[in-house]
C-alpha cells in the first residue's frame, strides 16, 4: 500500500509516511479538536460539529499520497453561517450585561443625590464570528478571547437632567439640571394637619389655566369647582405629581409664600409657576424632603 512522501503535511498536520488510513485518522483527529474561548477566569470550548464545520479529509489524503516530499497540502474546509451565527448569538445571551443608568436616590439641602450609572457588556458578534471562520479554516486551536464591547448607559450623573427638590422646613423649591442648582424659589407647603408628603415623585401632569375642583377631604366639602380666571386657588399653572391629589402651582394667595400653609400642594408666586411650568417635562422627578 502506497504512503505518504516524507515531510508531507496537510493543514500543518504531518502526514509523512503513513498510508491513507493513518493518515485520515490524524487529520480528522486534529481537525475535531474543540476551540477554547477565554472570558476572563472562564473557559468555554465548543467542537467543529457544534459550528457546522466539515473537513474534506478524504480528498486531501488524495493529494498528499500524490505529494512531492514536504509538500503542504491545504484541507478545504465547509462552514455553516447559520450554526456559527447560532453559536455567537447564544454567546451574546449568555454574557450580554445591561448598562445601568444614573439613579437618583433622594437629595439634601445641597442638592440632588444621584448614584453613576454602570457600563455593560455586550459581545462584537461580527468579529466573533469572523475568528470563529479563521480558527476553523486554519486549523489552529490556540484559545480565542471573547470579542467584547462596552456599552454606555444612556443616562449618567452628568446628563440625569431636571431634578426638582423641595424642602418643607424651608419652605424652598430649586430646580436643578442633574447636580447644578439652576433656579431657586420661595414657595408654601402643607400646613401640620395637611402635610406636603415626602418622597421621590415625578410630575405627571401639566395644565395651563386649570380648573380647580373641590377634592376628597373635609377641609373642602360643600366648595364648588371654581374655572380659570383671577382668584382661582390653582392659579394659572399646575403640575400634578404622583403623590395622590398633590401638585405644584401657583396661588393668588401670595402672603402664604414661605410658610405651612397649604392643604398639602406646594404653592408658587404666579409668575414662578408659569416660569416653571415653562421649564420641566413630564417625567421631571421631585424630591421632597
């Protein structure tokens, strides 16, 4: 039975001197080693069967028995995009990590508290796939790195945006643009039976030249709905929160600036609320201490 000239190999595989037999043994052999990806301290492997990957062994032992000596002989190799497509999208589940964005947690009287959004991770699926083809048809099986790339939260501590803070013990409103305090007002908050409640809101709703209507509490029974115009207690801006029945607005009661006057809203000269009304969106938080 005919062998191998000496020195022949085929896909870096040294064939010389075996028969066809020995010979398609050793390169299946090689060519079925499992590929190693590193991420970190983990290590994944995964077969050329499990990427679709098939060999033409056969006719590459036919062109090596016709070989001169050290002749090196090429292995086509056959890829699947869909099962290496496959096999990188599982890899992109699997170590796919959302970024965070910046929170806020609350506030003092020197400001918005607002926590630094996390970078993500997410896998460069196109380069993966493309070194995923070169081990393959190379032949090679040194480990590959996991292809990342970072991925920015949306919303970091410099771009969180409008924040509003509200402090009843002084009786203050302060528009802020994430941490720098971009305008201060003087404003009224819940009387001791009706207190402004605290927490982390957000504004809901916006109306100009709002009609008041009277609410669900003993203070305002037997009270008609009053329309827009002078003396209406809304003013002509409101701001509804998702605190229950409070909102931010203005009031034709301008002594009650600076105290505990209110039924639980916080009240505002007129021209401050139409300022405000001006400057916030849906959404805007509002902290209230």
């Amino acid at each position: 039975m005919p062998s191998i000239g000496r020195g022949v190999t085929v896909l870096d595989v040294p064939v010389g001197g075996l028969t066809s037999e020995p010979a398609r043994q050793r390169i299946e052999a090689s060519f079925a080693r499992p590929i190693t990806i590193v991420h970190g301290r983990e290590r994944l492997t995964v077969t050329p069967q499990r990427l679709g990957a098939g060999a033409a062994v056969n006719a590459a032992v036919t062109s090596a028995l016709a070989a001169t000596p050290r002749s090196q002989i090429s292995l086509p190799v056959s890829l699947s995009k869909n099962a290496i497509d496959s096999y990188v999208d599982w890899l992109a589940r699997r170590y796919y990590r959302a970024p965070e964005n910046a929170r806020l947690i609350g506030a003092t009287a020197a400001g918005p508290i607002i926590v630094e959004g996390k970078t993500g991770l997410a896998l460069e699926k196109r380069t993966m796939q493309r070194a995923l083809e070169q081990v393959l048809t190379s032949g090679t099986r040194q480990p590959l790195q996991l292809l990342t790339k970072p991925v920015e939260p949306k919303v970091t501590r410099a771009t969180f945006g409008q924040v509003i803070v509200i402090r009843r013990g002084g009786n203050s409103l302060k528009l802020y643009d994430s941490t720098s305090l971009v305008r201060a007002f003087g404003v009224a908050t819940g009387q001791s039976r009706y207190p402004t409640p605290s927490g982390i809101f957000n504004i809901v709703d916006k109306q100009r030249d709002p009609w008041w209507r009277p609410p669900d509490s003993d203070w305002a029974k037997g009270l008609k709905p009053v329309p827009p115009g002078p003396g209406n207690p809304l003013g002509t801006r409101w701001m509804g929160l998702t605190a229950p029945g409070v909102g931010i607005h203005g009031t034709p009661d301008d002594a009650s600036i600076g105290y505990s006057a209110s039924h639980g809203c916080i009240r505002m000269h007129v021209p401050d609320a139409e300022w405000l009304f001006d400057h916030v969106d849906y959404g805007t938080p509002v902290v209230i201490l």
